[in-house]
C-alpha cells in the first residue's frame, strides 16, 4: 500500500556549482555561484494502511489448500512434504519492462514487521523501523515493493513487471479486480501463487487487471517467468507489489536474514538494507510535480527538445539516498565541453526522492548531455536544443484536460488552432473505440461511459501528430 505524503516539498540550497569555461586557451580556474535545488522526499502509505484484511487472507488460505488436495490428486505436485528439498533461492520479483525510459522502476517503503505487539510496535528484520502495524492488530507481513517514479505513469504504461522470484506451480490465481485502488475498501486484490519444490508459497498481491499471466492453476513457470504487472488492486493506496512467503507448515517466512530474522535469507543476493541508486533522470519542460490525487496519472512533462533560452529542468529521481552522502552531476555542451559541474550533499535518508535544477540560459543548438553521478553509478541523459518545435510539441502541448478525474463532462483547455483539422478518438482499457468525433470540441459530456480508465487521443489530419491523455471516470 502506497500513498503520496500530502506534506510539503523541502527545498534545499545546494552546494556551490562551479561552472567550467573552455576556450582555446588552457583551463582556467572557474568562478562560483549559488543555485537552488528544488526537490525532497516522496512517503508512501504514510497512513499505514494494511495490505489485505484477516478474513481475506483466511479465505486465501482455504482456496489454496483446495487447490494443492486437487492438484495432488491430479499428479502435479507430490503430497509428501519433502524436508531434504532445499528451500526456494529467490531473485528479486520486480523489474523494468524491456525498452524502459527508466534506469530502475521500484523502492522497497515497507519490511515484514517482527514485533507482533502493536501499535507502533515496530521491528524489520534489521532491527529497524521500516515496517508498520495498526491499532487492530495487524503486523505487516510481507515486503511492499512500490514503483517509483512517477508510479500512475508506471501503472499506465505497463512500466514494472512482476516475475517468478523462484521456479513453482501455480496454485491459486485472481483476476479481474478494480486496479487502481487508493485506499482500505475490503476488496480482493489480483494475484498469483506460486508453490515450491520444497513446499513453500509464495503470494504476490496488488497486481494490475488483466496483466497476469496466461498459464492456469497446475502449470508450472522458470524463474524470471513474467506473471504481471505492478498494480493497485485489493487495499492499496497506490501501484505495489506484495511479497509474501509461507514455508510447507504454513509459517510465515521472511525472506530477508539479519540481526532481528533468525531465519536464512532465501535470496540469491540478498538485496542490502538500503541500496542507493539512480532510478531515472530526465530533462522536464514543465517542472515535476508530485500533488496530484490518488489515481491521477502524473503529468511527466519529460521533453528532449527545447527551445534557446526556455526553461529546462534537469532532474533526478533517487531510490534510498542516504544522509551524509554527495551525488554530482555535469553538463556538456554539444561540442563536448562542461557547461557546468557541481555536487549536492543529502541531509536527510529517503526510500524515495528527487532533485531538479532550472536552467533558462542554454542557446548552444545541438545535442546536450546531462550527467548525474551517486554511489558509484552514472546517468547520463540527451536533449536537443533546436530553433523550432514540432507541432506536437508546440501547438498540441498547450491542451490540457479538467476536471480528472471526471464525473459526467470533461472540458479542454487552451485549445486555439482550426477545429476542423482535428479529431478525437476516445479508447477504453481494452483499445476498444468508445468514442468518435471527427472535429474538436472543447468540451465531451461522457456521462454514458461505465467508470474506469480512458485515453483520449487528438489527431491533427494534416500531418498526423497526435497528443494522448489518461482519462479517470469516476
């Protein structure tokens, strides 16, 4: 369960940015100067609210065991319990689609807790605090892996996949719930799990509708197996996966070992307490904005071209900063040479944040490379600044859409070119044609559509460049 802290974005006063000058003649030291670092942290399920419910979970439990008897009897899985079978060595069950705009897709907000009092009882299998409980007497008991950034985005775009952390059966499968749940509301999530050689299962929660796999209850699946898509089913406040282990008693297992899990860790690699990491940078012609409400799909505003002299933010998204540390970052000219160069000291740890910086003074036309550089690990990211946009860019990039999420009417915004050379296409999540005009208008009465997810799409007729909008009916 993930939900956007409503707390304000911390600005911090970066470091001192040295600007580097090169000219024919030999380098020079550099002048100084003060710029602003826009950003902070991003908290998710800051309201702790549970992953699934007591009866839920009991009732899951009962279909399971239905399925393993009727599994047995098929001859699909042994029905002895086989003690000399090592235990699953899992890899980690969240990664980038292929071809992804991002460096990683996920952060880790929440651990099994193993403190079974409550409330505010709290005690990770490192002796830490990155676990919740509630005043009723649920202690989370599983790994929420959540995608960042720009999460909707993610969800939209089918960003994050699921896979077999371990090779299995499939013994219980659901499909077909609300994916885009944003709050406790008792209902059933999609989800898939899958049993071991060694008699453990393994549940993973939360995912998008229709994204599981194809293979039905007795199939088997490799590990790496794709099983779906990171989504927002079941009690969720936002796209996660749940990761839950039980061994062949039907204990609870946390897969992680450290000082407060006396268990064996049943990763390959065991992933470390925090792993600081570049999940994603991009140049932004719209500064990023995190305010939107639960299910609201984020406007990016990522550009790779610009215009001399215009805004540019450059920024980068963090997985687990961490206090004390420095990340650095350089741009580079099209022909080459740094343009600027500076650091940024981290004061506070975050599971997940960003940093961006403006720049409205760039003219050199060309290719442009932003480099941002933590923990060992480079970025780099190109744009372009060109003498002039395409219509896409230019002419369709002023419409936007309100309300959205909407009720019966949408209305849109700063639409001033011939109606005439424009259509609108309405698709439901199926890609299916709901809607059809062959004009624009500015504004739809779409009381008649079922709730649920839309995407809007405005074509101009004359060269076929076309802008696409996520659309909630709610």
């Amino acid at each position: 369960m993930i939900k956007p802290s409503k707390t304000p974005i911390k600005l911090f006063i970066m470091n001192k940015i040295c600007l580097f000058i090169f000219s024919i003649l030999p380098l020079f030291c550099f002048s100084q100067f003060e710029s602003n670092a826009v950003g902070g942290e991003y908290k998710f399920n800051p309201d702790n609210i549970q992953c699934i419910t007591k009866k839920a979970k009991a009732q899951i439990k009962i279909e399971l065991q239905k399925n393993i008897k009727n599994l047995i009897q098929q001859g699909k899985i042994s029905q002895q319990k086989n003690s000399i079978v090592a235990p699953p060595s899992f890899i980690w069950p969240v990664k980038a689609k292929t071809f992804s705009e991002f460096n990683d897709v996920w952060a880790i907000s929440n651990y099994v807790d193993h403190d079974n009092n409550s409330p505010d009882k709290l005690e990770d299998y490192n002796c830490g605090t990155r676990t919740y409980d509630t005043s009723s007497g649920y202690n989370h008991q599983g790994t929420d892996i959540y995608t960042w950034p720009f999460t909707w985005y993610q969800f939209q775009n089918n960003s994050a996949e699921v896979i077999a952390a371990a090779p299995g059966i499939i013994t219980l499968k659901h499909d077909g719930e609300f994916d885009m749940s944003c709050d406790f509301n008792n209902s059933q999530w999609n989800a898939i799990y899958i049993k071991h050689s060694d008699g453990s299962i393994a549940w993973y929660g939360h995912l998008k509708k229709g994204s599981l796999t194809s293979k039905n209850v007795g199939n088997s699946v490799e590990e790496g197996e794709f099983l779906g898509v990171v989504g927002s089913s079941g009690n969720s406040t936002g796209p996660h996966l749940h990761f839950e282990v039980y061994d062949s008693n039907n204990n609870l297992v946390d897969p992680f070992k450290g000082n407060c899990s006396s268990g064996t860790s049943l990763w390959k690699e065991q992933p470390n307490y925090r792993e600081p990491n570049i999940n994603a940078i991009f140049t932004h012609n719209i500064a990023p904005s995190f305010n939107q409400d639960c299910p609201e799909v984020e406007a990016t505003n990522i550009s790779e071209q610009f215009l001399p002299n215009t805004a540019i933010h450059t920024a980068s998204y963090y997985k687990d900063q961490l206090s004390g540390t420095t990340a650095s970052y350089k741009l580079y000219k099209p022909n080459g040479t740094v343009h600027a160069s500076w650091t940024f000291d981290f004061v506070d740890t975050f599971g997940s944040s960003y940093w961006y910086w403006t720049w409205n003074d760039l003219s050199d036309l060309g290719t442009w490379n932003f480099e941002s550089s933590y923990q060992g690990q480079t970025v780099i990211k190109t744009f372009k600044i060109v003498t002039a946009l395409g219509i896409e860019n230019q002419e369709l990039a002023k419409i936007s859409i309100a309300p959205n999420p909407f009720e019966n009417t949408l209305k849109l915004i700063g639409f001033d070119l011939n109606k005439d050379n424009y259509n609108m296409t309405i698709f439901n999540n199926l890609g299916q044609k709901v809607v059809e005009k062959n004009t624009f208008s500015d504004e739809l009465d779409l009381q008649f559509l079922a709730k649920g997810m839309y995407f809007l799409k405005i074509t101009d007729t004359t060269d076929s460049s076309y802008k696409t909008f996520t659309l909630l009916k709610k």
